[in-house]
C-alpha cells in the first residue's frame, strides 16, 4: 500500500507545476492518511510548506517526523531554522551536516545574520570558485557577496571586503548597485554613494518583470538610504522633497521602517520639541527576531533612544535601563558600544549637568565602576570644559595606574589603546611634559611590538618622538621599532625615512639601499636661499618679563601730563543769567537768613536761636541754668534721658 501510495505521489509531482502548491499539499496529506510514516511524503510536504511561506507547520511537520526524516532532510531543517529566525540552531544543522552545496548557502546566510562576516565570506569566496554554479545562482552569489562587502565596510572590516570598489558589474543590477553605494556610504564616500543609488532607482524603474506594487516595495528602502545621504551631504531642500514622497507605512520591512521613521524624525522640524519627539520615537514598532537590526544599526538606534530620554528628562529610567545594560559588559573595554552608553549613563546621573556640579555627581560613579572607559573620559571632559587640566591628568593617571596592578591579560590592551594614549599625550602637551610623553609611547611601542597586529599609528607617533632624543637607548629602541614598521610597510616614505634615520649613526650601511628611495636634499632645498638666511640672523623670541614679587610697582612717568576731567556746568532750570548767583546756596538750608520754619514751635525756636546774638543770662556759653539761647549741655546716661527720648509713647 505504501508503494502504491509513493507511485501516485510521485506521478502527481511529476505533473505539478511551481503553481500549485497547495494542491501538492492535499496530496501529500491524503497519502500520510494511510502511512503516517512516509518519509518520502513527508519531505514533499515540508517543501510545500515552505514554498507557501508556512514556516511555523514546516518546523512542526520536522518535529513530528522523528530522527530519520532529521537525517535526510537537513537542507530544508536548516532553511525553517534560518527563515524563523533562529540562526545558532541553523548554524549548528549546517555544520554537524556536511558540504553539500545548498547547504553551504544557507550556512553562509546563517552567518550573514549572526554578523560572523568573515566566515561567510569564506564560504561565498568558495561557492564563487567551484564551476557548479548556474546562471541564476552566480546572480545571486554576486549580489550576496556584495551585500556582504557592505558590511563588512560597517564593521570596520573592510580589508576582508572583495571589492573596495564599484565595479561594471555593479552597475547592471539594482540589487548590485544599492549594495555598492552602502559599501561607499560605509567608507564616507557618500557623493558617490548618492550616484550609485540613482542608478539603482533607474534600474529598478526599468525593470519588465515586476509589477508596479513590486516596484515600489524595492525603491522605497533606496530612497530611504537616499534621504540619509542627502542630509549628510547638507542638501536640505533635495531632503525635504525626498521626503515627501516617502510612505513611511508602505515599508514592507519591519527594519527598514524602524530606521525610515528614526531618520525621518531626526531631520523634521517636530524634533524641536523633545516631548513630542519621545512620543514618535517610542511609536516604532518593535523588531521580531527574524527581522533585527544590525549591531551597527542598533547601537545608534539604543544612543537615539537614550538621548530623547534624557532630553525628556527621563533620567531614572535612562540609569535603570543603562545600568541593567553595563552590568552585561566586561569592564574595561575599548568598545565603542558599550563606552558611549557609558556616557549616557553619566548624563542621566548628573541630570545632564556640566561644570564642577556636573562632576560632583559623577565622580562617586568612578568610585564604583573604576575600570569604566567612558565614564573616564566623560570625567576628563568635564574638567577640561572648567579649565581643570591638573585634575583631569591625575584622573587618568590613576585609571592606568589601576590598570599596571591588573592581572587580566586582556587589560593590557585597554591600558595602551591608541585612543586613551592619544587623549594622556595631548593633556601632557598642555603642561609641557615631554618627558612623560616619551615615557608613555616607548612604552607602548614595547608593549604593541610583540602583538600580531600592532595599531600602526602609535608605533610611527613613538619612533619619531623617540629619534629626537639624544640618548643611545632611545635611538636604538627607535631602530626596532621602524625595523619592524618597515617590514610591513617597505614602500612608505615616512617609515623608510625613519628607518633610515635610525640606523645612519650606528649601522650606515644596512640603510644606504633605502636612501635613494628618499628625496634628494638637493631637490627638498631648492627653494631656499642659504645666503639669505645667514644674512639675516638667527631670529629670538623675546622673552617674556618675569614678574617680581619684592620689588615695588615702577613710578609713572612724571613728564607725562596728568588729564584732568572738566566737569560740564550744572544750572538750574530756572536760573537767569543777568541776576547775581545767591550767595548762600552752598549753605544749608536752615541755616540761610531766608530760612523761616513752619509751625508756631517752629518760629519760637527760631527766634530763641538767633545767630550771632548776646544770651540773656549770661555770656558763659555753657552756663547749664541757662534758658535755650545758648548751647546748652547736659550729662545723661546711655541708658537714661536719650533712651527715654527714643522710647516711642504706648497706650496707657
């Protein structure tokens, strides 16, 4: 019976066509009616399962199949893992299932989603070589391919990249084109990534074989990628018409709706009001696993987020949802990712404040987390912004003095990272400590030499500096380390220039096949002339005055007239100028003769007091018995008769 029924299956595959599906369906269901354990009918489902898209019944079918129908169908288990999103379970079918060539493509995708690009470039550089490729797979092998060199350009590792350049080829697919114009973008070409991505809208608009519905669901992720563009490059009004006729809702895409709608609120008028743009932000929908984000990709989306919350002043939920993230990371560390949310963390703590109160709030957090690379260099920072330079030296003094006593091997590689090295020489240059900058990048030199891949930069920066000193020491530990940069490099000037610089006192002739590659002194010193400047002299800067404390300010010159203020006359309103000035006005008013006083208390005092007159009882000015036409005066007690004077008058 189930010869018969596998006979009848296979005679109706044979009349089947790509279109009816769901037919094939009903068969194979009717047939493990009778045979529940027809393997052949089983496999014939799953693939019409997945040819309808109905991933979720292919898994379940798998899963009801058993360990024989696991065994001859990894390609398809493999494929269901993938489309349903659960890549270290595909990657673990593709691995345990051998190297047949459909599934290395899905391996390859596999690792495409698991950001493993070095891996699936590996495998699509394999497929490319083997002669087993038809017409329609080498199309899509190129277009993957080069969909992966544009992120491997995202991830900064693009030396693995195929090509580092659009090619012809590029320019006769849109898939191909939009590929190549991300990879420029990713390399900060975006002028040119502007033209490529011209080219694939007009590719795409001539294409016969899709509808227009298909169309549109093509160009609207590069007219997205197209809008970010444009705003890089500061073309605002081709921004705003750009964005226009974008349908934000009509994204297919999950993903690329999510970065359409970030970007769209990024560069609308509406992001001046941080409220609002919390509201919109927090509108996206959120991302199911088969369609995640890229870590590049998802880094800015997490910095955006924190930043609008902190902006909306959320500052609680941005050090809870911060913390719940450092507390995931292996400290220290010199990623970016994990550095920058750092410093988020730190804003949110300080409330976004700056200056001393700024750093007041942050240094307790330094106290918890002292191997935090970020909040390092936020601290530094904020001290800088106050023009604390000492501070911000003896604050990285001692993170590195922390990393010294480490006996992680890997902190060793934070302690002599480029970056913080860059950031300690700059702050020595501003107190002019050339010694301890010598210091440091001889020892970094020494530490990156004996490492496979030595951060080029700093090895040049610490030979240089190195050739200027004067001690053997220093001169030869120069020599190793252009001995080394320049078997890497043999054709860069600047190395053979320093290799040669270096051996030419000790070693003149192990240098001398390198001098010709250098410019002649001949040709350098062309332009100058010699006698010109011997005539001229060697020119001084004049030294700056030193100030003396113990000696006395210098006189001013006393030639030198002394400007005096002429004040502008004063008169009043109504004054003439034909009628003779009072001669009194200077005195004060109750004392003028013209000065009569209000009151009937008033004029008798008045009378009593007439200046310049002869006291009635006597000539003695002092006599005490005297009636008030003299100065009379009187012995009171402080607390007495001037007190009771000053004591205002209550009720009774």
């Amino acid at each position: 019976m189930a010869a018969t029924t596998t006979q009848s299956l296979s005679a109706l595959l044979r009349r089947s066509t790509i279109e009816d599906h769901e037919e094939v369906l009903k068969a194979c269901n009717s047939t493990l009616k009778k045979s529940k354990t027809d393997l052949e009918a089983q496999h014939v489902k799953i693939v019409a399962l997945l040819k309808l898209d109905r991933y979720d019944d292919a898994l379940r079918v798998i899963e009801d199949g058993g360990d024989k129908l696991k065994e001859r169908i990894p390609l398809e288990q493999a494929y269901v893992q993938y489309k349903l999103g659960n890549y270290v379970e595909a990657e673990r079918i593709v691995n345990a299932a051998g190297g047949e060539r459909g599934i290395r493509q899905v391996g390859a995708q596999t690792s495409y989603r698991l950001e493993k690009f070095s891996q699936a470039a590996d495998v699509y550089k394999e497929l490319a070589r083997s002669a087993a490729a038809n017409g329609s797979e080498e199309n899509d092998l190129r277009i993957n391919s080069s969909a992966l060199d544009a992120q491997l350009e995202w991830s900064g590792q693009g030396h693995l990249a195929q090509k580092q350049k659009p090619s012809r080829e590029d320019m006769e697919a849109f898939e191909t084109a939009y590929n190549a114009a991300c990879g420029s973008i990713a390399r900060g070409e975006l002028g040119q990534g502007e033209v490529l991505l011209k080219r694939a809208k007009d590719l795409c608009h001539a294409l016969d074989d899709l509808s227009e519905t298909e169309k549109n669901a093509e160009l609207l992720p590069i007219s997205v990628q197209q809008l970010f563009v444009l705003c890089r490059l500061g073309k605002t009004e081709e921004a705003e018409t750009l964005a226009t006729k974008i349908t934000i809702p009509d994204i297919p895409d999950i993903s690329t709706k999510t970065v359409a709608q970030i970007n769209a609120l990024v560069h609308s008028h509406q992001s001046s009001n941080p409220y609002l743009s919390f509201r919109l932000f927090h509108s996206t929908p959120d991302l199911p696993m088969t369609d995640k984000l890229f870590a590049f990709q998802e880094s800015i989306r997490r910095r955006n987020h924190y930043t609008i919350d902190l902006l909306a002043l959320k500052y609680e939920g941005v050090v809870a949802s911060t913390s719940k993230f450092l507390q995931q990371q292996q400290l220290p560390t010199t990623s970016a990712i994990s550095n920058t949310i750092s410093v988020l963390h730190a804003a949110a703590h300080a409330k976004n404040q700056q200056g001393k109160a700024g750093v007041k709030q942050i240094l307790s957090l330094l106290e918890k987390r002292p191997y935090d690379v970020g909040l390092l260099l936020t601290i530094i920072q904020l001290y800088m912004l106050t023009g604390n330079h000492a501070s911000a030296v003896h604050v990285l003094e001692a993170f590195l003095k922390r990393l010294d006593e480490s006996t992680a091997a890997t902190d060793g590689d934070v302690r002599f990272a480029p970056g913080l090295l860059a950031v300690l020489v700059s702050l020595y240059a501003l107190q002019g400590r050339k010694a301890h900058t010598k210091s440091e990048l001889a020892r970094a030199a020494s530490y990156w030499r004996h490492k496979s891949k030595p951060p080029r930069s700093l090895l040049r920066a610490a030979g240089a500096l190195l050739l200027e000193s004067p001690s053997p020491e220093d001169l030869t530990e120069a020599g190793e380390i252009f001995d080394s940069l320049h078997e890497q490099e043999p054709n860069d000037r600047f190395v053979t220039a320093g290799f040669v610089a270096s051996h030419a006192t000790t070693s003149p002739s192990k240098v001398q096949p390198e001098v010709d590659k250098l410019t002649s002194t001949n040709r350098l010193i062309s332009g100058i002339d010699a006698a010109a400047l011997e005539e001229a002299g060697v020119p001084h800067a004049p030294s700056a005055p030193q100030a003396d404390t113990n000696r006395k300010r210098a006189a001013e010159d006393a030639a030198k007239p002394i400007k005096k203020r002429v004040r502008k006359s004063r008169l009043p309103k109504d004054s003439d100028p034909s009628k003779p000035a009072d001669p009194e006005r200077w005195m004060p008013l109750r004392d003028r003769s013209t000065y009569r006083p209000k009151g009937k208390k008033g004029r008798q005092k008045a009378s009593a007091l007439t200046q310049g007159g002869i006291s009635e009882k006597g000539d003695d000015p002092l006599n005490s018995s005297g009636v008030s036409g003299a100065t009379k005066v009187e012995k009171a007690s402080v607390g007495g008769t001037i007190a009771k004077a000053k004591r205002k008058k209550g009720k009774k």
